[in-house]
C-alpha cells in the first residue's frame, strides 16, 4: 500500500540489471577460471553463481574478468548491484517488521477484547500507574530471536557440509566441508575452496543466498540482545530518584508564605515528560523560548496566524488540493 515511485524504479533497476549482467556475462565478457583453460564467456549456471557471490559478497575468486576492460566493467556493476540489493533487502525487512508488529498488536488488542478491557478501561488502568515502576524487577533477557536465527544459520551450514562432502565430483572432507560452509556463509570467501561442479554452482548459487541471510539475522538478534543487557545493567535506580526529587520540585510551586501549591496540568505534563525521558530539560528551555519569541500572552496563548506564518512549510512542501469543478449556470 505505500509502494512510490522510488520503489518500483529500484526494483525494476534491480530486474534490469539482473538481465543485462547475465546477458553481458554470457555473450561478451570473457572470464578466467581454474575450472576451465582459456578466457571465455560463462554460461547460464556460471553466471548465477558468480551474480549469488557478487551480492552476498562472498567472493570466491574462483571465476574473474579475464581482460582490464571487463574487470572495470564487472567492478562498476559491483558498487551499482550491492546498493539495489541492499536498499531492496532493508525494505523487506522493514515490511516484515511492520507486519509483525501490526500482527502482535492485534492480538493483544482482540486479547483485550476478549478479556472486556476496553482502550479507556486500560487507559484508566495505566493512569493509576506510576511514571517509574521503582520495584519493577528488570525482565528477563529473551533469546528466542537469537536461537531461531542461530538455528537456522547451523541448519544452513549443515546443509553445506553434507552436500559439499557427499556430492559426487566436489568430494571436501569433513573439515574442508565445515570450513568452506563457514567461510562462505560468513561472506568472507577465501576462495581455496569452491563449488568445482555444475551441480555445485548452481546448489551454491542459492545455498549462499538463503545461509548468508540467516547469519545476518543472527548478527542483528546478537547485536539487538547485547544492546538489550547493556541497557538493563547501565539502569541507575538511585540516580533515577535523584532526577525525581529534583524534577519535583524544580516543578512545584511554593507561595512566599511557604505554602504548597503545587503543580498545574503544564508543569505536571514537563514533569512526566522529562522524568520518563521523553524530552530532556534543555529542549523544553527552547520550547518555551519559542513561544516567548513567538509573543505568547499571559495567558499561556499564541495565535493561530503567528504560529502558521513562523512555522508554515515552504510553499514547494505544500500539496495542492484539486479544485472541484463548477457546476455550470443554467441561464433562464
């Protein structure tokens, strides 16, 4: 639903440029290789498997550009296939998050239905909630994403191991077998070792393309659970409670004959807002220096006018709003 036009010309670059390298590879550029003598072209399975190292950046070395021609022309390709597949995997995965997290929400709101909670029965629940949960215990670390992906990547280099041991005419050892499953899936490609089969090229081409996005994901789960304890352990409880005796009372409002009054709606909203570290003290400063510039009264207000003319966006931002056609006159 929210496809632009910036999506559907960077996949149709992506299309085009898959086309045009296979057809380049396997009519014109003519390529090196320890499996064959002599500079030739590739064929179809060639250039799958070279185009699957290209954008996973393995990078055996075990097929090049024979001639410097080919090689600035295959190097050029490189940097313009790596910045559409990446763009294209991070959209992907940007969809996927969003689904998932439009899924989850469903079910905890039919969760709450079900349950006869409804949004102002769980806002009311929340509002009788405290701002800092002072013996909230902190939540258990969850490994679930980093086993799932952890899983899929052993499953993925298991796969290799066996198919590069049992294949007929690839023949690795076990340890060469572990070694090139790793070395590979980790896009590092050594290249001593390398698919030497038809069969194997074309079992790699998307053997590395399915194993080096489950390493991805468990770098990223690894990176999101580290990110995780770090931020739990680097919790100050007794500075949060210092910050919350300040705040408090830098907020509250004392008469001169020492009496409390408290605070009002505006200085209880910047008190939660800096105590939940929504907005730091500083920002609110250029807020309220803001609305002082803008010539807000006593009163606490600005007028529409002032405010559209200060902050207005540039008539080029602004979006034209078709005219309805007019119904023409009959004449009597």
């Amino acid at each position: 639903g929210n496809m632009t036009r910036a999506h559907i010309l960077e996949s149709v670059c992506l299309i085009m440029w898959l086309g045009v390298a296979i057809f380049m590879f396997t009519n014109f550029v003519p390529f090196a290789s320890s499996h064959w003598e002599g500079p030739r072209p590739l064929t179809i399975v060639e250039a799958v498997y070279l185009l699957s190292q290209i954008l996973t950046t393995v990078g055996y070395g075990d097929i090049t550009p024979a001639f410097p021609t080919g090689q600035v022309w295959v190097a050029a390709n490189v940097i313009l296939a790596l910045c559409l597949y990446s763009s294209c995997i991070m959209e992907v995965t940007d969809r996927i998050n969003q689904r998932l997290e439009a899924k989850a929400a469903a079910l905890i709101k039919s969760y709450g239905s079900r349950c006869g909670e409804s949004n102002d029965e769980d806002a009311g629940m929340r509002a009788g909630q405290r701002l800092i949960d002072w013996n909230h215990s902190p939540a258990p670390v969850d490994m679930t994403s980093l086993i799932n992906s952890g899983t899929a990547f052993l499953f993925w280099c298991t796969v290799g191991v066996f198919f590069w041991h049992y294949f007929p005419g690839e023949g690795k050892t076990w340890l060469q077998a572990v070694y090139m499953s790793i070395i590979t899936l980790s896009t590092v490609g050594f290249g001593f070792f390398n698919a030497t089969t038809e069969g194997g090229k074309v079992f790699g081409a998307f053997w590395m393309m399915f194993g080096v996005a489950t390493l991805a994901a468990t770098i990223a789960a690894y990176c999101e659970l580290m990110s995780t304890i770090k931020a739990k352990e680097r919790r100050n409880v007794p500075g949060e409670k210092l910050k919350f005796f300040r705040l408090i009372q830098n907020y509250s409002h004392v008469s001169s004959d020492g009496l409390d009054k408290g605070m009002d709606s505006y200085d209880f909203l910047k008190f939660c807002l800096v105590m939940k570290d929504t907005i730091t003290e500083e920002e609110l400063a250029v807020i309220e220096g803001k609305f002082e510039h803008l010539g807000g009264t006593p009163d606490g207000v600005v007028d529409y006018q002032t405010v559209h003319e200060a902050e207005c966006p540039p008539r080029s931002f602004l979006v034209e709003t078709p005219r309805t056609p007019r119904t023409p006159r009959l004449e009597k």
